[in-house]
C-alpha cells in the first residue's frame, strides 16, 4: 500500500493502557467558512462555491490554533434536485480530496444532487499541510549510500517531525477523531441535515466514525474497500496480502495449461524469498540528471514491495504470476529499476499526516505479538518486510498520542450502505465490508471478480450510484463481473 498511501491507519494495546485517558474535548463555538476562490479548474457551467473550514488545530487544547481545510460544493443544476448531497473525502491517508469534484460534475450524483469534495486536516491543499522533504531525502541518501534503511527511515522521520515542529504544527491534532469532528463541524456550517456519504478505504472506515457520531444526519454510505477502525490493520495486512496472493496464484494454478511453469506458485515463491533472506544484491543504476553509475543494494524488501504494489494497479493484476516468475529466475533488474526511479524522482515516504493518523489511530492499539506470530510462524519469506510504511519504530519517534478507546468500537445501525471490494484486494479484504455489513445490515455488498483495491469506479457505476442513491433500500442493478449479495 505504500505505492497509493494504502496502506492504511495505526503504538500496541499494552502501550495504549499505559497512556493516560485523552483529556475532554474543548466544545467551541459554532464552525467558521472562509469562501475563497476555487484552488482547482473546475467546469465553469456548474455553479460552485469554494472555501475554508476554519477549526482548532487540536480540539482537546482551549487555546489551540486554527487551521483551514478546503472545500468545494458543486451545485446541482436540477431544479428539483434532492436536498441530500453527497460528500466525499479520500483515502490513504494522506490523500488530497479536491479532484474528485472535476470528476464528480461528469457523472450521475450530481444530476439529482450537490457534490461535495472535502479536503483532510493536514493534505495538499489544506493550511497547513504536513508535507516536507525530510523523511524522502534521507530516503534517497541511504540508497546512494547504501545505508541501513531502516535505520535511514527513522533518521528521515526524527528530522521531519523536527521540521513540521519547528513550523508550530502540533501533531497531535491529527487523527480520525479530529477528522470526524471537522466533517461534523462541515455539515453544521453548510446547514446541512442530511447528507449521503463517499469514502474509501481509509476514509471507508471515516465515513463510519462520521456515521457514528451523528447518525441523524446520514441517510446513506457508500464505502469502497472501506477500512474501518476498528480493524487491527497493522496485524492483518500481511496475512491479507498473503490471502490474496494465494488466491491469485491458486487460480493460475487451476486455469494454465503450462502446469510445469504456473503450478504451485505460491509455496515456490515463498521458498525463493525464503533463499534470500540476509541476502543483499546489488544493480548498477544512473540516476537522472547525473552520469555517475552507483551501485545500489537492494533486498527481498524491495521485491515484495514491488509485487505488493502491482495489486493496486487493476490493468496489471493479470501479470503478478509473470512477475512471480521472472523474479524466481533472477531477473530483477527492471522491477528494482522501477523502484529506484520511483523513489529518486518523486517524494518518496509517508506524509506527516499520514504518520500522524496511522500511529494514532493503529499503532497506538497494536500488539507487536500478533506481527511475530504472522511472521515467525505463517510467513517467514516475509520476516523483516514493513508491508506498509508506518509501523511501530516510527511511531516510537513520533509520538503522538492514541485516539479515543471508543473510535475503536464499532456500531450497530440501520442505515442503508453500499459496500464494494475487490477479491484480489490485498489491504481491505473482503472479509471487512462482510464485517461491516454485520454492523450495517440494510447494506449489500459487490464483490468484483478481477479486481483489487478501490473497485467503484468507471462508467458502469454511474447507473449503480444513481439506484443507490435514489432508494438505497433498494437492490443495485447488475454489474459485469461483479456479485451482489
């Protein structure tokens, strides 16, 4: 997940109980909008209004500064539009929220109703964003270097939160219960009484805590891939990728003529990493704009990193198994040439946000424990592989306190809900919108047959999304290759 910020939310349930209780809540006065003009292009035939929310940077400190947090409201130009708009926030987290607008205004939500684009505390285009080069540049040092990595990582992470810091960012303020409150203090300031909600994975489980915290005001959900909080992800994400990889390599296994190639792929491969474990190999690699040729180390770290990323791009999930293959022969350059050019010519790491929520909403609960049994027991080809890219030493550095206990329960409602995943999902598995849907259950779920993470997207959801929303207690149309139930 570390290629879209998917991976996903975040010191271990023993270490919460040694925190103290997060104090009361500072209840404050009615939310402030600053309108603004509009940071993105939006198409000039639909009327729109851009602005500022304006909230504590930190609810739980009386004198806490402000900050602003984007957002754009298109409007319908249905004159008998529903008064129930849709609202969107991203996942990741980390992710920037805006864009969705541009796309929003091409497809069916806003025949009937206004669209709503939020961005998070802390992302892109909100003020102030937890952004900076710190953790990435320490990143690239320790490849040209060839440094310890992880060691690297935690350097990159102690000069990052020195820099944020130094720019009087309180880091504490950023977590999904702060988040939930702002989506709140949203609804209340646009004179909103009811509301449909989008999100997906992280934000699939966001839109719950938003669910949970003022469920008058929710009609209805739309969660794709959804995370919700009071899953452990920390201890799940690599048996779900392993989950998923089985699946993956079962079903090669079961359809290929070439029994001799395809067979038996998954314990082949897991025996091929197993062989490389302490291993370091090296490739020799120009990196652009310079002509010196460094030799750069790599590990079964960055294999697996590499596999683990192709599930996220739904085009490329057919040519896992071939990339299975080619790596078990030694043919590793092009995968680690893909990585390193990733890393040297963009801002590689998490973002200080993205630090920020998953220590404190899943780190802060999770128990080391479980990651060794997973690890020293089920998965020992992947010992010493962070799958996602906060975990725990770096929360040590960060250290920011837990959120609420109770964020972590879930919550009985009759809602209506559309849930979707992907059977090849290697973050969200299926198994959580099931979960969900317990929760939830006036909810129906589709599950996609050929695809990963995030599934609710293309030009065959805009009849799905428009039967949804129009009596979401009624069951979706079909979709091609995809089951409802």
């Amino acid at each position: 997940m570390k290629f879209l910020y998917l991976l996903i939310l975040v010191l271990t349930a023993a270490s919460a109980q040694a925190q103290p209780a997060p104090k009361a809540r500072v209840v404050g006065p009615r939310p402030i909008i600053e309108d603004s003009a509009c940071p993105i292009k939006i198409d000039s035939s639909f009327k729109t209004r851009c602005g500022y929310l304006v909230v504590p940077e930190n609810r739980q400190k009386p004198y806490s500064p402000k900050i602003k947090l984007p957002f754009i409201v298109a409007y319908s130009k249905n004159p008998n539009k529903h008064k129930d708009p849709l609202l969107f926030t991203t996942g990741g987290p980390g992710g920037s929220s805006l864009g969705w607008i541009t796309g929003a205004v091409k497809h069916s939500p806003i025949q009937d109703r206004d669209c709503i684009a939020f961005e998070q505390r802390g992302t892109h285009y909100a003020l102030p964003a937890l952004d900076g080069h710190a953790l990435s540049d320490a990143i690239k040092e320790a490849y040209r270097k060839n440094l310890d990595k992880d060691s690297m990582m935690l350097v990159g992470v102690r000069r990052f939160k020195a820099e944020l810091q130094a720019r009087g960012i309180d880091l504490a303020g950023y977590n999904t219960d702060e988040t939930t409150d702002d989506i709140d203090d949203l609804l209340i300031a646009l004179n909103i009484d009811s509301v449909n909600l989008l999100g997906g994975s992280y934000s699939g489980g966001l839109m719950l805590d938003v669910l949970k915290k003022d469920p008058k005001r929710v009609r209805s959900l739309i969660l794709d891939s959804p995370l919700p909080n009071f899953i452990p992800i920390d201890e799940d994400e690599p048996a779900n990728f392993n989950e998923a990889l089985r699946l993956l390599c079962t079903r090669v296994d079961h359809d290929s003529a070439d029994h001799e190639t395809y067979g038996s792929l998954f314990t082949r491969f897991q025996q091929y990493m197993s062989s490389l474990e302490g291993k370091k190999m090296q490739i020799a690699y120009v990196e652009k704009g310079t002509t010196d040729t460094l030799h750069i180390e790599y590990t079964r770290n960055n294999l697996l990193d590499e596999v683990e990323n192709r599930f996220f791009n739904v085009s490329g999930i057919k040519d896992i198994p071939a990339t299975l293959i080619e790596i078990m022969k030694g043919h590793h350059d092009r995968y680690i040439r893909n990585m390193l050019d990733g890393i040297f010519n963009g801002t590689d790491g998490p973002s200080g946000m993205r630090l920020s929520v998953y220590c404190a909403d899943q780190t802060s609960y999770h128990d080391e424990r479980i990651l060794h049994q997973l690890y020293n027991d089920l998965y020992p080809y992947m010992r010493g592989y962070h799958i996602n890219d906060v975990y725990r030493e770096l929360c040590d550095c960060w250290q920011v306190p837990p959120i609420r206990r109770e964020s972590k329960q879930p919550f009985y409602s009759t809602k209506p809900a559309l849930l979707g995943d992907g059977e090849f999902d290697p973050a969200c598995r299926p198994l959580y919108i099931d979960m969900i849907h317990h929760y939830l259950p006036n909810s129906q779920r589709l599950l996609f047959h050929h695809r990963s993470h995030m599934v609710f997207f293309g030009q065959e959801m805009d009849a799905v999304f428009k039967s949804f929303l129009d009596n979401p207690w009624q069951p979706v149309p079909p979709v091609d290759d995809a089951t409802a139930y």
